[in-house]
C-alpha cells in the first residue's frame, strides 16, 4: 500500500483524490493511465476502472515536471527512451510528438499521455521451478530462457530467479554466483539514481539504460560474471552477443515473446539460436501464469513435461 501511496503522491492533489476513491482496490493496481483530455483510467488486474476525472495538457506538463524534480532537462535521457524509472521502482510511459535526428529520438514534445506502471516484486515466484534451472553438480544452471506474451510475468519470473542464484540456496546446497544483468529498459533492477529498487542479490552487477548486444560483452569483461542475465532479447546482435558468451563459458538466462516452441522456430532470431543448441531449457508461461518447461537436449530435443504454477509458492 505504502508504495503505491508515495506513487501518488506525484500527481496534483484533485486527481490525487480521485484515484484514493479506489484504494481498497491498490492491492491489485497494476498501472495508471492518464491522458490529455480523456478520462483516467486505472488498470485493476484485468479490468479498467474508467475515472471520473479529465486531464488536461497542463496537469500532464505539471506532473512530469514532478516526475524530474523540477528539471525535465536532467532527465532528457531517459524520456527520449520512452519511459522515466521512479524511486520504489515504478515506471512511466511517455508518449507525445516526437522530434527525431539522424534517426534517433531527439525529444518528445506536447506530451499526450504517461502510463503509471506499479512496481510489484514477488519474492519466491520462481520457487516451483528453481530446481529445474540449477545444475547442482556443477553449482551454476542451464542456459534457459523464460518465453510468453507481454503482460504474463516473465521479467517478474526472471528477476526473482537472479536474486535467487545471487544469493545461493542453501537448502539445495547451491552456493551464490556472480550474475551480470543487462537492463536495457530498467525493468529487473528498477534502477534509480544508481541504486536498484528491486531485491536482485548480492552478487549481482548490473548495466542499465544500455542495449543489451553491448551490454552483455560489456559484463563479461569487466565484471566475471557465471550467468548473464537479459529481457526480452529479439535482434541479430542480440543473438551474436548471447552466442559470444555461451562460447565464452557463460550461462545466461533470457526473454523473449512469444507463446509456444513453434513460435520460437517460426522467430528468425531464436531459431537460430535453438538450432544452435544454445538454450537447454525452455519456460513457457500461460494465461494462468502456469510455467511449463520444455528441455532441449543436443541430440534429443523436444523432451518435454512439468508445469508448474508461478505463484504457486
């Protein structure tokens, strides 16, 4: 509750009052959509909840300029990337006129819409499936990659399985390792000033706001990581960066969209990467956020069978 109160505490304070109408529901808030003179809506697990309240262009530049402390220019960065990181680890959405310079985003101007996405940790979400991920005899795991369509909970999966293998497990008598993260959109770490919002372990370094093909080759080596971690991974150099570490002896766990094995065989990327062998273990989650695993083995692929439930713990 505390963390979605400071979230609102950015907004002015009659739109303020309008949403703590809907406080009894904060428990399932998943994001807070305001737009210039449209109602605001307020995105209740799958259901919206449509505001009486209107916003106009004003309230939108006086909430931003809230956003940036006060200084939109500082934080110019970040808003030609689309999105703004807030303390506690809650991410805005910026949409508007954009102005573009030898093909790159230069600034985004008359600001249409911000999209309030609530920052939600589930410690212990990869608890039904940790087992499958490690290689215990050899204290690290099978290069896997977690895949479904946005929305379903992968980068929450993915990030309560780094701080999991950064911190070690102990009752499975796995000890901690170094995990190099690439957040190229701040979506694992939630970084803020420097300082992760989000719990990813104690051996756990990571490169935000940077792509993730020179990420990863950044980590590796700078910082001697045993598994280098990626969201959403889709590009050609994307792939020639995960094959340049599994070559050079460092696991790695990814995601990706899509629903089923035939999605990833039909995706030009990853099927180059599936026919390379380099993923030995597939997560798909459902609807339900039920996990499935699907093992690839270098002579017997297509080895497949449990499902688990995500939160299930």
């Amino acid at each position: 509750m505390y963390n979605i109160l400071s979230l609102i505490n950015y907004f002015p304070l009659q739109i303020r009052d309008k949403i703590l109408k809907y406080r009894d529901k904060f428990n399932m808030l998943e994001e807070i959509r305001i737009k210039a003179n449209v109602n605001i809506i307020l995105k209740i697990g799958q259901a919206d909840i449509i505001v009486d309240y209107i916003t106009n262009q004003d309230e939108l530049l006086q909430i931003l300029q809230t956003i940036c402390d006060n200084s939109i220019y500082s934080y110019q960065s970040q808003i030609c990337n689309g999105y703004i990181t807030l303390k506690g680890g809650h991410r805005v959405g910026i949409t508007g006129s954009t102005v573009i310079e030898d093909g790159k985003v230069k600034n985004i101007t008359y600001i249409y819409s911000l999209n309030f996405r609530v920052a939600k940790e589930i410690i212990g979400c990869s608890e039904s499936i940790i087992k499958d991920i490690l290689k215990l005899e050899e204290n690290t795991i099978y290069n896997t990659i977690i895949v479904s369509p946005p929305g379903r909970g992968k980068t929450t999966l993915l990030r309560d399985i780094v701080r999991q293998i950064s911190n070690g497990i102990p009752k499975l008598g796995f000890k901690g390792i170094n995990v190099g993260v690439v957040d190229e959109r701040d979506e694992i770490s939630a970084m803020y000033k420097g300082i992760p919002q989000n719990e990813i372990g104690i051996r756990t370094d990571v490169l935000s706001n940077i792509p993730k093909a020179i990420g990863m080759k950044m980590l590796i080596r700078s910082m001697n990581p045993k598994v280098i971690v990626a969201d959403e991974i889709g590009t050609e150099d994307d792939a020639k960066a995960i094959n340049y570490a599994v070559c050079s002896g460092v696991k790695g766990i990814f995601t990706a969209h899509g629903e089923s094995i035939e999605d990833i065989l039909v995706n030009p990327i990853l099927s180059k990467l599936y026919s390379l062998n380099v993923f030995e273990l597939f997560l798909f989650i459902d609807e339900n956020r039920n996990i499935k695993k699907h093992i690839c083995k270098r002579k017997e692929k297509g080895e497949s069978s449990n499902t688990y439930n995500m939160y299930a713990v």
